[in-house]
C-alpha cells in the first residue's frame, strides 16, 4: 500500500506476547575451556554481543486498550 494511502487510514497500535529463539555469544573469564564451561553452566559470565534472532512467533495477539 503507498504511504499516501497508508497515511490517511487511522492505525491501532496492537500488542503481542512473542516467543523468540535468539542465538548469543556469551564471555566468561576462566583460567582454562573446563572452568570456562562450568561457569557458564552455572550461569555466570556476560553477553558478549546480542546475536540473532533465530526464531519468533505470536505466542497470543492482545486486544487494543
């Protein structure tokens, strides 16, 4: 649709729960691959960069407020 067409249509604002894979890069300081791995099962370490989205898919559209 053009946005001269779409301009002149009165728009909603709709809002959704998404269920989103994503795929991350992680750091941990360790002193060797064995800490480093038993550290980011524990949880510990940062997100070294944001990464991708995989996947997504409405989980459920909510109605407008």
């Amino acid at each position: 649709m053009p946005m001269a067409q779409r301009a002149k249509k009165k728009l909603n604002t709709y809002h959704a729960t998404m269920i989103v894979t994503r795929t991350e890069e992680w750091c941990v300081d360790a002193e060797n691959e064995e800490e480093a791995l038993a550290l980011l099962e524990a949880g510990e370490g940062h997100r070294c960069d944001t990464g991708v989205a995989e996947h997504a898919e409405v989980e459920e559209l909510h109605t407008s407020h």
